[in-house]
C-alpha cells in the first residue's frame, strides 16, 4: 500500500546519522512504530483500500451494465411489461420536464408530425359529427323549404346539410386580412375555423397587387380605395386607412353595419399600433395583439326563416289542425265504444265456439291417436306384405326359371298384382301350373306372353308327340336332336311320321328302325295261312273238286290277303302250283297240271276281282316218285298256293 | 422575431426573373397574373441571422419599351432584385435605371443585381470591367443562372441577409 511508505520517508533522515549499531534499534522502533499504526487506525486503512478498489470497479462495472442493459430490459418486457413500465415512469416523466424546461422546441420538433395530423383529425372529426347531428335533426324536420332543399341537395348531389346552411345563412365572414397598406404585406390574419385557407401572405400581397391594379387603372387621380370585390357568392369589403387595410372575404350580405365596424377596426389599429406601423420594416410580431381586433369581424348569422306572421301562420294552422283531430277523435271514440260492444258480443259467442270446438278437437285428438295406431299397425301389415311380395316375386322367378318352354324378361310390381312380361313356347309348362307349384296364385300375376319356339329336347319331344300323335305301342324319344322311334305301329303312321318328323322344329333326323310294321306282319301271317291251303282233285281230272266251304275259306283268305296287302302298302302275287300222281303220267302230265291251275285261278279270279292280287301259273316239276302228299289229302292230285311279295305298291297296284 | 419582407423583382423583358423565382420558391398563383394585373406574388421563408423570416417575392412583368412598371407595386419594398439578362448587355442598363426609380420611390433599400444566364457563357455580352466599376460604386452583383439554379439560393439570401440588416 502507499500509505506505508509515507511514515518510512519520514524516518529515513535520520538514519545516516545512525551507526551501524544503530541499524537494528532503528529496524525495532520501525516495526513497533507499524504496530502502533496498526492498532491506531488498522481498520481506517483497510476499509479506505477497500474504497478505493471500488470507485477503480466502477467504470468496467457501468461498461458491464451497458453491456447488458438492453438484453436486461428486453427479459424484463418480456417477463411483465407492465412492471418494466411503472419502474421507468417516474424516471422518463422527469426527463421530459427537463427536456421542455431546457428547450421546448427539441419536445415540439419531435411531436410536430404526430401533433398536426391529431388535431386536424380531431377538428374534422368534431365538424363531421357536428354536421352528421345537424343534418339528422333537419332531415327530421319536414317544412315547404325544407322540401325544396332536399330536392335541390338531390339534384346538385351536396349534403342535405350543406344546402341548408347556404341557404339560412344570411352571411359569414370567412377571412379577415390586416394588411400593410404600402407593401401588402399580411399584418395578422384571422378565418373561420370551418375553412382552409390559402397563404394570407400571398392572399394579402395580391390583394394589395390587385387593389394597386385597379386603383391604378381606374381610379381618379386620388387614390381611391377598392371598398368591395365580389365573386360568385362570396365579397371582398376592404376598409382602408392610411397605413392598413382591413379586408374581409364574406359569404352572403352582411349588414350595414358591418362596413362600419370594418372602419372601426381599421382606426383602433391605427391607434392601437400607430408606433409600429410608422416603424414598419417588416416585422409582424407587434400585430399579433391585433388578432382579436380581427377575431371581432369574423361573424357569422344564421337565418331566422319564421317571421313573426309566418309563426302566427302556423300557430292557426296547428290549431286548426288541432280542432280537426279532436273532432275526429270524438267521432272516432264513439265509433270505436259501438263496435267494442259488437266486438264483446262476438268475442262471447266466439268464446262459446271455443269451447264447443274443444270438444270436437279433444274427440279428433282421441280420433287421430287411434288413426295413428292403426296406420303403425298397417304399416305393419304393409311392410308384412310387402315382405310376402317380395318372397312371391322371389320364388315366381325361380319357378320359371326352371320351367321348360318359359322365359321370364321383365316382372313387376304394380300394387299388389306381379306384373310380368315374358316368352312362352305353346308345348312348353303351363304357367299357371307353375305358379300354382310355386305357391303363388295365377290372379295376382298379370302374364304377358310373346310365343316363340325352344329347342329344349323336352319341348321338341312333346311337340313332336303332338304333330305324329303315336299310336298305343310305340314310344318316342330324342337321343341329341335326333327323334328315335320304337315300338309297334301300322304302316300308314309309319309312312306319315317318317314324312312329318324330319319337318318338325328342334328334330334333325328321324329313326324308325325299331318300329315294327303291323301291318306288314300281318300280310306276312295271312300269306302264311294261303300256303296251307290246297284245291283237291279227282284222278285224271282238270276239273277241281271243289265245295263251297272250301271256296268260302279260299274267298275269305283272298280278301284278307287282298286288304293286308293294301294296308301294307305291298304288291302280292299269288302263285298256283299244280300237282298230278304218278299214275296220271301219261296223259299229258304238262298239260294236266296246267289245266288244273287254270281251273283254280278261273275259280278264284270268280271269287275276287281285286286289283292286288294276281294269279300266276307255275308248273310244277314234281319228283313224283318221292312226293309226299300235304296235310288232309292222301293223294297228290291237288293245286297249292305261294303268296310273293313283290315289293312297294302304288296306288293301282 | 417574426419579419416578413416585401422583395420587388425587377428587370426588362425575358431576362428570367419568373424563371428564377420559379428555381426558388413553389407558387400557387397562374403566370396569367402577370399578363393580367402585371404582378404574381409568391413566397419563401427563410432563416435570417437565426431568424425567421419570409420572403414575399413581387414577380412584376418586365419592362420595354410598351410596357412600364406600375410603381403601386414597387411601394413598400423592403428589397429589390434587379435582373439583367447577360447576354444583353442593354438588359443591365434597364437594371440600373428601374434601380434608381426605385430608390426615389421607396428610398435606399437593400438592392441585388443580378446578372442571370450565366450558363451561356459564350453569348456573354456584359464586360468585366464594367461590372467591377459598378460593384467599385457598392452595387450587390450577383451571377445566376435559373437554367442550372447557380447563384439563385445565394442571390436571395443575399438580399433577405441585406434587409435583416437594413
């Protein structure tokens, strides 16, 4: 520490006078003397080292804080504006005082952009409400001007407002100009707070420019003062005095005495200011007093459109107004007690219907909640049936599906009735048959059906049974499109089917070859019973001896043969065959069993003239030597027959 | 202080004294004034000596030969610029003569010369000389050009520094 060298400095003059011996009392006393600093101000010392190492912090100490100020004010808005506010208050309003006492105009500086649109809003904010307030009230208010006005505001486009304080009033001054009537300079200037203005410097220099002008132009020698300009609605009055004028821009016609308190400005400031004006160089502060001489001028009147005889005018017709409602109040009155009492009476008889139409009500109400349990109940019913509908329509399809010769295009509903459209083959099922298998009554289905052919085997089958109408015995059937036959039939069916088989729809080919001819057999059977018989002879006779049995049983197995020969559609031919024993060799054998078959023929040619059978000789080459004779003769003297089918016949044989 | 200066623009015909004070200040009058009533009025405020003051420029039509200033309209003046037209030398005597008509009617005001279109260098009439002896005399003589605006800010606060004074 410094403060330790100090007692040092002053011991040190004595030491070169010491001994060496000396050295080590003087080192004691310094240390005794340290010691008795210590006890005496020790504390002082440390507590001033102390101080000192502080005021040293302080400057890197104000860097550190500046340093972390805006990060500290930031977390501090952050955290709680409101508080970070309240703290800077007191300290920020202080240092604005301050700053305006010291110098008002760094303050004004500052404000005067934000100062200027403010009032000019607040001033045009007031205006408008107070010109929105009033143009409300007159557009409440009806009068004859009134409605000339508003129709002059609709057909000029202006506010309703606008157009009423032109016309009420009688005048406003606007302007006010104090001006140096040498230089035309503006003096003090004053306006009606409802206008804008232009520069009153410029204003008031060409004023004066322009009074110069005229007076100039048409004046008379003597200066002669322009006293009035006017233009459109508004007039310029000037009043002049030696030094100033007075000019003031008015809208409408002011008084007559207006001019006079103009006058009357002009000399008060030429009394007031008289100093001034004679010392005038330019400078316009000492005017600024002179704005309330201005203020003064700056008046405004209103126009009072009743008169006197006008509010009599009205007051006689208010009353008169007044005397007519009250008499048509009166009548009005007894009118309206009259039909109160009608109204009474009605309102009693409808008060009675009220109460009789309750009942009726409380009995519909009763009526409609049943309606309502039975239109439940029958939508029941209804979706009941409808789901009966639904199954019969369901199982209707399915059953025809599967019906031969049925074919189903479109079904329908149509209320309760199935509507349905479809194609029928004339051999197919019955579909009423269908229906009824399917459980579904034929009369609630309205059928239309289109006929047309199926080739389903089962069909052609059918239709093939209609169309050849098979006798008993002989069955048809279809193997592909192949119609097979089997079984017996006559031959004339078997003829007609194998014509019509071939032809019927859904049939391709006909097979018969399991078809027995009955007709044929039956031929075959009477042939076989012809053979058997014989003609006898006596010996060495061509003459037969013949009886009628045997000509009977000859005659009727001709016939048979002649009509299964027809039937059968076959040509017969009947052979006779001639026999002689041997004993009658000799006598011309040839010739004998010629004449005899010859015989036979006559006889059986007498017997039948049919077209089908014909008679042939045949000689007979008999071995007679080992012929045997035939059953029931016991000679071989006798003609036999043999039946030959010669094939198909026609229609002659 | 609050002072406002009447200040006569001065000057034969075309030597730009509308020019000039059109470089100057922004106007709200029609140039049809001038050829009507023979005067447009306009208006700059300026800093004087650390105070305030406007400016109310008298832009008065020029004068020839036809034509003669009204004196109603240098009345009052607390200043005069006279403009002269460099390149015409008879435009400068124009000056000095309106500049003595002035000083009978309004007295010893504060007056400027002003020697404009000093941008045409090569149609230079005027002689050097002669504008020195004239200054020699104590005659303010300024050069200015309303083309380029050399000298017009220097020309006006000349003469509102002259009337300030004054």
């Amino acid at each position: 520490m410094a403060d330790s060298e100090t007692p040092r400095d002053d011991a040190t003059p004595a030491e070169p006078e010491a001994g060496r011996g000396d050295e080590a009392r003087s080192s004691e006393d310094r240390r005794d003397l340290q010691e008795v600093r210590r006890l005496l101000v020790g504390d002082e010392i440390k507590r001033l080292g102390q101080l000192e190492q502080e005021v040293e912090d302080l400057v890197p100490r104000a860097v550190d804080v500046g340093r972390i100020l805006p990060d500290a004010i930031d977390a501090a808005n952050a955290e709680d504006t409101a508080r970070l506010g309240e703290s800077l208050t007191p300290a920020v309003e202080g240092a604005l005082h301050r700053s305006v006492r010291k110098n008002p105009r760094a303050l004004a500086d500052v404000l005067f952009p934000v100062l200027g649109p403010a009032i000019r809003k607040a001033i045009q904010t007031s205006l408008a409400g107070m010109i929105e307030s009033f143009n409300r009230t007159l557009e409440n208010s009806v009068s004859p001007s009134s409605l000339k006005w508003r129709l002059e505001a609709r057909r000029t486009g202006r506010p309703f407002a606008e157009v009423v304080l032109l016309h009420t009033l009688v005048y406003r001054v606007e302007q006010v100009f104090l001006i140096h009537a040498e230089s035309g300079l503006a003096l003090a200037h004053a306006q009606s707070p409802t206008i804008t203005a232009e520069d009153p410097d410029l204003v008031s220099a060409m004023l004066k420019a322009l009074e110069d002008f005229a007076s100039d132009s048409f004046g008379e020698g003597e200066r002669d003062p322009i006293q009035q300009v006017a233009f459109g609605d508004k007039v310029l009055h000037v009043a002049a005095g030696p030094k100033v004028l007075v000019a003031a821009v008015v809208r409408g016609n002011p008084p007559p005495d207006y001019s006079v308190r103009m006058a009357e400005a002009v000399e008060r400031v030429h009394t007031d200011f008289g100093d001034e004006l004679e010392e005038f160089s330019g400078e316009t502060a000492p005017f600024d007093r002179a704005d309330d001489v201005l203020a003064a001028l700056l008046d405004e009147k209103i126009a009072r459109p009743k008169s006197a005889k006008l509010i009599m005018v009205v007051w006689v017709v208010i009353t008169l107004i007044a005397l007519g409602l009250l008499a048509w109040g009166v009548t009005a009155f007894i009118t309206w007690r009259m039909d109160e009492r009608d109204r009474r009476n009605a309102q009693e008889q409808q008060v009675k219907d009220l109460g009789e139409n309750f009942g009726v009500l409380s009995n519909l109400s009763q009526s409609m909640e049943q309606a309502i349990a039975e239109l439940a109940a029958s939508q029941d019913v209804r979706d009941q049936a409808l789901a009966a509908k639904a199954e019969r329509r369901r199982r209707l399809i399915a059953a025809m599906h599967t019906a031969p010769g049925l074919m189903v295009m479109e079904i329908g509903d149509d209320g309760d009735r199935l509507l349905l459209t479809g194609l029928r083959d004339p051999d197919g099922a019955d579909p009423d048959q269908v229906m009824r298998d399917a459980g579904v009554d034929p009369a609630v289905v309205e059928a239309l059906w289109q006929p047309f052919m199926s080739f389903e085997p089962s069909i052609v089958l059918t239709r093939s049974g209609r169309v050849l109408d098979p006798p008993d015995g002989l069955d048809l059937a279809m193997r592909g499109d192949v119609l097979v036959a089997s079984g017996t039939a006559d031959h004339a069916w078997i003829i007609r089917a194998r014509l019509l088989a071939p032809t019927i729809a859904g049939v391709s080919a006909y097979e018969d070859d399991g078809v027995t001819d009955l007709d044929v057999a039956a031929l075959q059977a009477v042939a076989a019973r012809m053979a058997a018989m014989h003609v006898s002879f006596p010996p060495g006779s061509p003459e037969p001896a013949i009886d009628d049995d045997v000509r009977m049983a000859l005659s009727a197995v001709i016939d048979e043969l002649e009509a299964t020969a027809g039937r059968a559609d076959r040509l017969v031919r009947v052979e006779l065959r001639g026999h002689i024993e041997s004993q009658e060799i000799g006598h011309g054998v040839l010739d004998l069993k010629q004449r005899r078959c010859e015989a036979v023929k006559h006889e059986l040619e007498l017997l039948h003239e049919g077209v089908r059978l014909f008679f042939v000789v045949v000689e007979q080459q008999d071995d007679v030597a080992g012929a045997t004779p035939p059953a029931g003769l016991d000679h071989l003297r006798f003609v036999d027959f043999a039946v030959i089918d010669t094939g198909a016949g026609g229609d002659d044989g | 202080m609050t002072a406002r200066y009447k200040v006569c623009m001065l000057g034969a015909f075309a030597v730009g004294k509308t020019s000039l004070v059109r470089r100057y200040v922004h106007s709200i009058f029609s140039d049809k004034y001038l050829t009507t009533v023979g005067v447009k009025v306009e208006k700059r405020d300026v800093t004087v000596g650390g105070d305030t003051a406007s400016l109310v420029l008298w832009d008065i039509q020029g004068e020839d030969d036809l034509v003669s200033i009204r004196e109603s309209y240098i009345r009052g003046a607390h200043g005069v610029l006279l403009v002269a037209d460099g390149t015409r030398k008879e435009t400068l005597d124009k000056a000095l003569e309106l500049h003595e008509r002035t000083r009978k009617l309004v007295g010893p005001v504060p007056a400027v010369i002003l020697l404009n279109k000093s941008d045409l260098t090569a149609e230079w009439e005027l002689d050097d000389d002669h504008i020195a002896s004239l200054e020699s005399e104590g005659r303010a003589i300024l050069r200015t050009s309303a083309q380029t605006g050399a000298g017009v800010g220097e020309a006006f606060d000349a003469i509102a520094r002259g009337m300030h004074e004054a």
